[in-house]
C-alpha cells in the first residue's frame, strides 16, 4: 500500500538515480539531468523542502512537490512524478489529492498545475484529484526545440473533494 512521507536524503537517494536512469521521456522533463547519487542527492535536498516521497514497500516510487509557495496569496505550485514501472494503478492521484488536503490543512487556498496537451494521462491524474480545468497555455514549455501547450489546472480549497482514497501519510 503506497503512502507519503518525508523525503530522506540517505535512504532516497539510490531509488531516485535508479528512477531517472530508466526513465521515460516524459520523467526526464521533470528535473534537470539525475545522472549520479551526487545529482540525485542535490535534487532531493531541494524536493525536501518542498514536497513528499510517494513510497511503496519501503522504496521511494515518486515525489509530489509544492513549489513556489506564497505566503500572501496562499497559493503553490503542484507536481508529481512515477517511476515508470509503477504507473496506470492511480497513486499519482490519490498523492496529489493526499499532498492537496495537506495544504488546504495549513492554510493553503490555491493549488496550481500544468500539465502538456499531449500528456493525457497527467492530466487524468490531476483530475482526479479534484483540479478543474483554467485554459490552456499557448506554447507555454519547450523541450528539445519544439514548443508544447499546457493545460492550466487548479484546485481550490472550497472546491468539493475528490471522491478518491487518499495516501496515508507517515
């Protein structure tokens, strides 16, 4: 049973350089290149401060993160990823409505996302978690040359919750 829980920088380490080597493209966009414990290490002391490790069986199978908090509007910017191996089973989900409820419980009101036009099943994943459509972003990222839309999605903290199980956090 998959659960949150802090990032560990000993224990993650080795799980997110293992993560990033078999990666698919869409993984690869989420971080600058993770080609060794020491970039890996440098990667989790920034998620640390900013989100949870999605942990199944003891083991680090991806992160949700809350970036660019503000204090002032109470708002952040969600993400997510899975390694590969262990997506389609709907714990991205049930993590970002987990990390979600987290935040709206410390004051949070404005929950933030994007996800590429082309990437249907993040955003599935965001939907099911309870975030609404904004509208799209015109050629918003760019990866390798080539320009991507994105959907702009959000979830407030009077939005109704998702009828989703969420994670347990440790």
């Amino acid at each position: 049973m998959p659960t949150l829980r802090n990032i560990d920088l000993d224990r993650d380490t080795a799980a997110v350089l293992a993560a990033f080597d078999a990666a698919d493209d869409d993984l690869l966009r989420q971080a600058s290149a993770i080609d060794s414990a020491e970039t890996a290490r440098e990667y989790l002391e920034t998620m640390a401060g900013l989100g949870w490790a999605i942990d199944e069986s003891g083991t680090l199978i991806g992160i949700v993160s809350a970036a660019s908090r503000s204090a002032q509007h109470k708002s952040a910017w969600m993400s997510y990823w899975l390694e590969p191996g262990v997506r389609g089973r709907g714990i991205a989900a049930r993590a970002l409505a987990t990390a979600s409820d987290v935040l709206f419980a410390d004051g949070f009101h404005r929950l933030e996302l994007g996800a590429r036009t082309n990437n249907p099943a993040s955003i599935k994943t965001a939907e099911r978690a309870g975030y609404v459509h904004e509208g799209v972003n015109r050629e918003e990222l760019e990866y390798d040359g080539v320009r991507f839309d994105t959907v702009r999605m959000a979830r407030l903290s009077t939005d109704p919750a998702p009828s989703i199980t969420l994670l347990r956090m440790i």
